[in-house]
C-alpha cells in the first residue's frame, strides 16, 4: 500500500494519559491512517519528525453508539498508534 507519509499521521492525541507516558517513557499518541501498519507508521514519524522510534503500538478504536434527537447512530472509527522514541528525545507537539 503506497500512502503518502503526510496522509499516514493524522494527528497527534493530546489526553491526560498520554502526557504521563510522555513523560514517563517518551510515548507520544496519533490518529492514524486506518490502513497504514506499523512500518510505515514509524517511518513517517521519523521523517516528519526527525526521531528515532523505538517501538509503535496499533489499536483499531470502534465508534460509540450515540443518539440525536429520535435517530440512533454510531460515530466513526479510527486507528490509534502509541509510538516509543528513543530515550532522551522529543516530539514538540506545539509548534504548527
């Protein structure tokens, strides 16, 4: 599958959770391209970013059942990629 990297890392998950695995262990969180794997999940963070990335952990996030008014639907799902990086380095997630 031939995604563009850009295409591939959505955005970056900012939680509560996440910020103590980065401070804790150098993980950072993002929504990523449903069809995207792990190897070109790490490549594109280390080209976007310039890191090194240790490890990447996938998960397949399914929509929640939600209700408006009268009519019963279901959100979208998305895919989530924990990456480890390299000890010592940083995502600065603030810039634009």
């Amino acid at each position: 599958m031939k995604i563009n990297i850009y295409d591939i890392v959505m955005e970056p998950l900012i939680t509560e959770k996440l910020a103590k695995a980065t401070e804790a262990s150098c993980q950072y969180g993002f929504r990523v391209h449903p069809e995207a794997n792990k190897k070109e999940v790490k490549a594109a963070v280390e080209k976007i970013f310039n890191v090194h990335v240790e490890k990447v952990n996938t998960m397949n996030v399914s929509g929640k059942w939600r209700r408006v008014r009268y009519v019963a639907g279901q959100t979208a799902a998305w895919k989530k990629a924990i990456v480890t990086l390299k000890k010592g380095e940083k995502i600065d997630l603030t810039k634009n």
